[in-house]
C-alpha cells in the first residue's frame, strides 16, 4: 500500500475550522465594530432592565403607566447629565428598592454555572484527544509489524 503523501496534520484539519469559526463570530458579532451608543440607545437600554414601579414584571420601557413614564424621564434625564448605568441603577434602587430591577443582582455564583461546564468539556475534550492518540499510535504500530511481514 502507498503511503499518503501531503496529509495535514489533525490539529491542523481540526484547527483551521475552528480558527475560521472564531473569526467569522467575531467579526459577526459587531465587537469590531464598537461604535458609541447615542444617549437615547443607553437610555432604551436602562429601561429595558427596569421594571415599572406599578406593574408586575414589565419593564418601564414596555408600560404605559404613569410611574413607568416618571421612571422613564428620570434615566432621560441622568443619561443626559452623563451618569453612567451603574450609577442610574443605584439611584433607582435606593429610591425604589431592588425589586425595580428585572434582573437580579450578581451574587457571584454565575461565575461557577459558566466555568465548571467549560472546565469539564475542557477536559473530557483532553480525554478523548488523548485517548485517541494512544489508539493511533498503537494502530500504527500494529500496521507497521503487520507490514513487516512479522506474526501478530
């Protein structure tokens, strides 16, 4: 039997789709593309994480009630002072309590739901790698004594 001739290497076939992958959903992603928000894009932005003071489970952005428009006007008018998110957000949850916000704060264990997963792919995907590396090797050996001529 003839041997291939020109044959890449598998982290090569392997990793040249992966690099164009990461590339094309960076590139799709708009990263690049970091263009600064208007005042009014941060501002629909901030609404849409608050909720309406009056309503249940609607944002101030979706309500038409009257607390969910003096809500509104409100981060209008810090966004036009300049304040940042944060900011705007602390000044409605003293003034509102944290049920204002839709999303919950961050108490530190999202970290943990996105990591363990990640590390045990990590490793199942080093596993198997590895796993198939040792069947190669010992398949080529094999292929290697049998093209010898030599009894298994």
């Amino acid at each position: 039997m003839s041997e291939r001739v020109g044959r890449r290497p598998l982290w090569v076939r392997a990793g040249l789709p992966l690099a164009v992958l990461a590339v094309a959903l960076l590139v799709g992603s708009g990263v690049l593309s970091a263009k600064p928000q208007t005042q009014a894009q941060r501002a629909a932005s901030i609404e849409a994480v608050v909720r309406c003071p009056s309503c249940i489970d609607v944002s101030v952005a979706q309500s038409d009630q009257t607390t969910a428009l003096a809500v509104r006007h409100q981060i209008e008018r810090e966004v036009a002072q300049g304040r940042s998110t944060a900011q705007i957000e602390r000044s409605l949850v003293s003034q509102y309590g944290q049920t204002i916000m839709l999303e919950p704060p961050d108490s530190g264990g999202v970290a943990v739901i996105w990591i363990v997963p990640i590390a045990g792919g990590g490793v199942a995907l080093a596993v198997v790698g590895v796993l198939f590396w040792r069947r190669s090797r010992a398949f080529a050996a094999t292929r290697a004594i049998q093209l010898s001529g030599e009894p298994t």
